[in-house]
C-alpha cells in the first residue's frame, strides 16, 4: 500500500501562540507535528505494517519545516515531500487544498490519510478540498480503516454509531483519534530519520508559479483578533493541586454542590 | 575557537534528538507510573518493555549486535532523563548497562554473539553480582567460590544486594577460583544463567527507596557454567570489576543528576504557586536562596558528569578518578536538592501527595551503590597521589 499522509507543522501549544500585525501565526519558534495528524500517520503506519507498503508525508511550510517533519519520519514514515514558497505565506484553506492536491497529483498512491483539523487554523476544511479537487472519495471520521482489493472499507463514526463505507482507492480517508494512539518514536527509528529524504517543491515545480493561489490570492483576511472579555465576579484559586483540590471542595460545598 | 568551545560544553545535535526522545516518552509514559512504582514496590515490567521497545535498552550495545552504539554521554543522559521521572525506571537502564560491561570489556566474539542480542533488544535483562553479606567495599574478600571440574566450574557461595537478579535471565557474577591467589588476582567472571540449577533468589530486600527496583540475595549451590561461560582470563576478575566501575559510575551519576533535576523543577513550579504572606513563597528571599543552591549544586554534578563521560570515553589512563568524582560529586548534590526540595515544599513535601518525599528517599542510594562516597574518595586521592609521584 502507498499511503500519503498530510502533514502539517504547528505551533506547540504549550507555548504562547504570537500572531503578527496582519494577525498572521508567528511560525518563527520550534513547531510540532499537528497532534490529528500524528493519528492520521499512526493509522498510515500500522496499515503499512499489516499489509506492506510504505508512507509518505506530504507538508506544506515554511522552510524550516523538516526539522519537525523529521519527528513524524522517525515514527516510521519512509520519506517527505515539502512544499515551501514564500508566496504562500498567508494562504487560506483553499489555496492549501490547492497546493496539496497539486503535489498528490504528481505521487502514486493507494490511500491519501490527513488529520481532522489542525490545532492552529482549526479549518477542517483542507482534507475535503483536496479530495474534491482530485476527484477521490472521501472518508471521513474513520473509525476504522480496512483495505480490500482495490476498495477500502472505513467505518464513519457518527453521534449515534457508524456508518460502513466502501470507496474504491484511490480514496482520502480524515483520521479521528479512534484509530489509536500515536506511537512515541524508538531511538532507532530517531537515528534512521536523518538518512530519509525530504524533497522540497516550490509552485513553480507544481507547475502553480502563474496561478493565482498563496497569501496574495488569500480568500480569506483575519480583521481581528482578540481575548475573550473578562467575567466578573471570578476567584482565581493558583495553589498547587492537592490544596487547590481542597479550596475547591470546601466551595463547593459551602454552597452545598457537594 | 568558537567550534571547540561548542562541542566542549554542548550536546551534538544527535545526542540531543536522543535525549529529547527519551525526556518525550519518560514524561508521557513513566512520569505517571513514578508513584505507583514507589508504593508498590513491584518491579516495572510494563517500564521495560517501554524502554525495551523504544531501542532505550540497546543504547550501551554495539549496532552489529542490534544496538545502537551509543557513547557514555548518550546513555547517560537517558538515563538521567528517566531518573528525573523515576529512579527506579532509571536504573533498569543503568543496571542492565553496568552488568553488561565485563562481557562487552573482555567478552570473546562468540561470547559477544551468544548474548548480546538478546540483550540489545530487551529480551532478556543482566545484572550484576559481586557484594556479599561480608564483602561489600571489601570486594576481594569475597568467600563465593567457582571450583573447576574439567569444562566446567561449579559454584557456591551467595551473593547480597543484588539489584534485579530476580527479574534477570543472566547474571555477570564474580567468584574465587584461586583462594591463594594474592587478593587481586582470586577472582573470575562469569555469566551466570538465572534458570541454572542451584541458582535460587532467597530474599529480596525491603528499601527505604528505589522501591520498585528488586534488590535479591543469592544463593549458589553447585551451579554448573561451562568454561566457555568465563568472562576473560581466571583471576582477572577483580580488574575487570574495576574497569567496568570506570565506565558505570557515570550513569550512577546520572541518575543522581536526574533525581536532581526532577526534585528542582518541582519545588521551582511549587515555589512559584504557593502562597503565603499575600505572595507566591518564590518571592521570599531564603527560599530563593535554596532554589539558586539546588540549581547550582545540580548543573555543577551535571557539567563534571558530562565531561567525566567525555573523557573516559576519549580513553583517559585517569577513567577511574574522573568516574568517581563525578560519582561523588552528583551523589552527593542529589542528597543535598532532595532534602532541600522536601524543605521547599514545607509539611506538604513531607507527604507521599508530592514526589519530594520518595525523590529524597531514592537519592540515597547513589551515596551507596557502585561503591560508597568514602570508596570514591578512596579512587581520587590514590589517582592524586599517585601523581606525584
């Protein structure tokens, strides 16, 4: 099995998230692999694994991007393909899917896997903008994955159960967190990412150079970005948590909650 | 020379992947475990087979036997990672590193062949007996005795304080086989497989700390080893003791540096929400005080550990005092951030609701194991004075 999997650098979410004057993301401090995306790459993994094959992480990023790609090959990815322009600084979703479904239309595969959502646009929209794009079914919050004979078969989960679909490949399936927890890299596999390779593109090798797409063909504008307003009347209690857990008891149940 | 001065004083771009990956997987899957580990006192199997699998254990291990190959530096700041989660989990790595020495110092091929693997991958774990009851500084007065029987050499004797001889496969064990030998040259090493007849685990000890870690007195009663089980030459046991301690004591010295680190950062983040007085304690200035001393004694035992590895590997003819140094050095810092931490957290840190109490509790150890503070002591001023000679 060939298996993409879309990749995307984000900011670790532990830090402070910096948005710039245009209210643009600062991508300047060191990125993670987009925590839905380590699920789409943990399915793509455990697939290859039981029915052989091998993986492709396809990003599109800023230049600095395969330091952090790097961490997803030592997981066990085989190779990156980058694709990294300054024009595309500032894209929205629809260039994105644009360029993404480019890059897909120059690679083999049986199966093009993302994650749902990512944790700094939080657009969700990508994966069925590239799957419209190139004309593949479309799977979404899959459950499970099973490949038969030139077919998948995915379980789409919903409110209420799920759904069985079948979808001949080659199909975009959206991971969810049900397919299984992201395996930690060994060191082994740590080591052996140095050696793979992480190809970078620009538009012009996507044959895009002339198009209108990336920041200046945005079709979406950020106008303002703010905290949410402050509530009165809180009490902030800061103590360590075993304290905390206490203060907060004894308010609950001052006010008879508990 | 800026590039010098860089590679002196910093982690390779390597080395830092690998402990990066280490500090991931210890603070999502053993920091969680620390505790329970401590109160329960039974051994992590589900920590080694995390270590196992993630390549942790074939760190020591050349690669053609499936290891990685790592430097001392490399090993040692993995375990120091995982001591900062759990001393405990940090020693299945350092015990596991420090037994398998002898084999890798003075192994033969065919001896490298047979084992190693199936130590690389974590299949099966070593440990290490040389103390008894009666010998434990003292070594070389050990009374376990390996007589020879044609091929074979037939041991008996026992064995005290041995760290997870009981959930090992193999023990590198050290006996007498030459009783009027001079007091260096009595003894020889050998590989000893657990499930030999006459090998028995007849006690496992109850510890102030590294609870989780099974501490087992021995008892050989007329195990048989092939000869082809000896590690080098009879009589070289005592040596190969010594030269394997040169290249151990540093990961001992990790593991306090970790216990350091893992106490400091929670009495830092404690510092900095406790409140009293109408401000966070981190405020008052005796407590930043102790925080700054942590801090110190805490990279200062890490910069001598870090360069002791650099030198031994370098290949030193000074290995065993930059090894103990470091070995007093961190042991002793480690004793000191722990208490302190206890300190910092007040009556709280006195409780088993924070892991200061059990930190102070496993940092004892790295005073005792792998030779005493006062041994350490001991390899220095022989080195120094040796020198002046």
């Amino acid at each position: 099995m060939r298996i993409v999997v879309l990749m995307k650098p984000v900011p670790d979410t532990t830090g402070q998230e910096r948005l710039s004057a245009e209210f643009r993301l600062d991508r300047s401090t060191p990125a993670v692999v987009n925590a839905n995306d380590e699920y789409a790459l943990e399915a793509a993994l455990k697939l290859t694994e039981a029915h052989g094959g091998d993986v492709t992480l396809l990003t599109m990023a800023p230049p600095q991007a395969p330091e952090t790609m790097r961490k997803a090959l030592a997981m066990g990815a085989q190779r990156g393909v980058l694709i990294s322009d300054p024009a595309l600084a500032g894209s929205c979703t629809l260039s994105t899917a644009r360029v993404l479904a480019a890059a897909l239309a120059q690679l083999e595969f049986d199966l093009v896997i993302a994650g749902a959502d990512t944790s700094d646009g939080g657009g969700g929209i990508v994966p069925a903008g590239v799957a419209a794009i190139l004309g593949l079914a479309f799977l979404s919050n899959a459950g499970s994955i099973e490949p038969l004979d030139g077919t998948v078969r995915v379980q789409r989960l919903g409110p209420t159960g799920y759904e069985l679909l079948e979808a001949p490949l080659p199909a975009l399936v959206v991971a969810t967190q049900a397919l299984g927890e992201p395996r930690y890299p060994s060191l082994k596999g740590i080591m052996g990412a140095r050696s793979r390779e992480i190809v970078t593109h620009t538009l012009a090798d996507l044959g895009l150079a002339d198009s209108a797409i990336g920041g200046a063909a945005a079709t979406t504008r950020v106008l303002e970005a703010r905290p949410p307003a402050a509530r009165a009347a809180t009490r902030v209690i800061r103590d360590s948590a075993p304290v905390a857990a206490r203060e907060i008891a004894d308010f609950l149940a001052s006010r008879r909650i508990i | 020379m800026p590039d010098q001065a860089a590679s002196a004083f910093r982690l390779s771009g390597d080395q830092l992947a690998l402990r990066d990956a280490v500090r991931d997987l210890t603070s999502a899957r053993i920091a969680p475990r620390a505790a329970e580990i401590d109160r329960s006192g039974e051994f992590p199997w589900d920590v080694k087979e995390l270590l196992a699998s993630h390549d942790i254990l074939a760190l020591p291990f050349p690669e053609r036997y499936g290891g990685i190959g790592a430097d001392l530096l490399t090993l040692c700041l993995a375990i120091e990672e995982i001591a900062r989660a759990c001393a405990t989990s940090s020693l299945i790595l350092a015990v596991h590193s420090l037994a398998a020495l002898p084999l890798l110092l003075a192994g033969t091929e065919e001896q490298r062949e047979r084992w190693v693997p199936d130590l690389a991958s974590g299949r099966t774990l070593i440990a290490f007996a040389l103390t008894e009851a009666a010998a434990g500084s003292d070594a070389s007065s050990m009374s376990t005795r390996a007589r020879r029987e044609g091929d074979e050499y037939v041991i008996d004797g026992s064995k005290r304080f041995i760290s997870h001889a009981s959930v090992a496969g193999l023990v590198t064990l050290f006996a007498v086989t030459d009783g009027d030998a001079p007091r260096h040259r009595r003894m020889s090493c050998f590989v000893v497989p657990t499930d030999a007849p006459g090998f028995a685990v007849t006690r496992l000890e109850h510890k102030m700390g590294i609870r989780g870690s099974p501490t087992a007195e021995l008892s050989l009663d007329g195990v048989r080893v092939p000869e082809a089980n000896r590690i080098g030459v009879e009589g070289e046991g005592f040596a190969l003791a010594m030269r394997t301690f040169e290249r151990s004591r540093p990961g001992i010295a990790a593991q306090a540096v970790g216990i350091a680190q893992g106490a400091l950062d929670v009495a830092a983040r404690y510092a900095g929400e406790r409140v009293q007085f109408g401000k966070p304690i981190g405020e008052l200035q005796l407590v930043q005080g102790l925080l700054a001393d942590m801090d110190a004694a805490t990279e200062a035992a890490r910069a001598l550990t870090y360069r002791a590895c650099a030198e031994i590997e370098a290949g030193t003819p000074d290995a065993a005092r930059w090894a103990s140094l470091c070995k007093l050095v961190a042991g002793d810092a480690a004793m000191r951030v722990t208490t302190d931490a206890v300190q910092v957290l007040g009556g709280y840190g006195y409780t088993a609701d924070f892991p200061v109490e059990r930190m102070m509790r496993d940092a004892k150890i790295t005073q005792l194991y792998e030779g005493t503070q006062q041994i350490q002591r001991l390899v220095v001023a022989r080195s120094l004075l040796r020198r002046r000679e």
